[in-house]
C-alpha cells in the first residue's frame, strides 16, 4: 500500500540504515509517535530493545521468522503508544529534529 512504502538505505558498514518516509502517510506518524512513546517510556523502550536483541541472535539468518515475532510485538507498543497519544494530547512535530 501506498501509505506504507518508503525508502531504505543502509551503509555498507552497516553502522546505520535510514528509513525515509513522506511527510502526511500512515507511516510516518507510525514511525514518530513509536519514537516519541518510547522516548517517554523507559521500560517499554528497554523491553522493545530486549525482544530486538533476542531476535537478532535467534533470527540473524531468518528474517521471516524475525518478523513473525517482531510485528506482533511491535502492535502491542503500539497500542501503549496510542493510549499515551490520547493521553498527552500527543501530535505530530511540524518538524522532526
């Protein structure tokens, strides 16, 4: 779906990788509101990390299987997310910076 495409670079050291999404779609906000949530959330962000390293030594090899575990994990932070939106009255930055 529209909505969900964007773009994905990743440097040849694999020190980072960049999602770019377009401004106004589903994903973006996804992607803001996911950060600013766990950045107001300290034991939902240690136990997102927890499950993403857990993942990564049982599934370096297999992202079908990582992605089987990790999208539903990932819908669970984020109905947290949604809840603490509503609550904070939370909206998205005019910019992100």
């Amino acid at each position: 779906a529209v909505e969900l495409q964007k773009l994905y670079l990743r440097l040849p050291n694999r020190t980072a990788h960049l999602h770019i999404r377009e401004r106004g779609r589903f994903n973006q906000r996804y992607a803001l509101l996911c950060r600013d949530f766990l950045r107001t959330s300290p034991r939902a962000a240690a136990a997102y990390e927890l499950v993403k390293r857990e993942l990564a030594l049982r599934f370096a090899d297999d992202p079908v299987s990582y992605y089987a575990i990790k999208d539903p994990v990932f819908d669970l932070i984020m109905a947290g997310a949604e809840l603490w939106a509503a609550s904070a009255q939370w909206q998205e930055p005019a910019a992100d910076g």
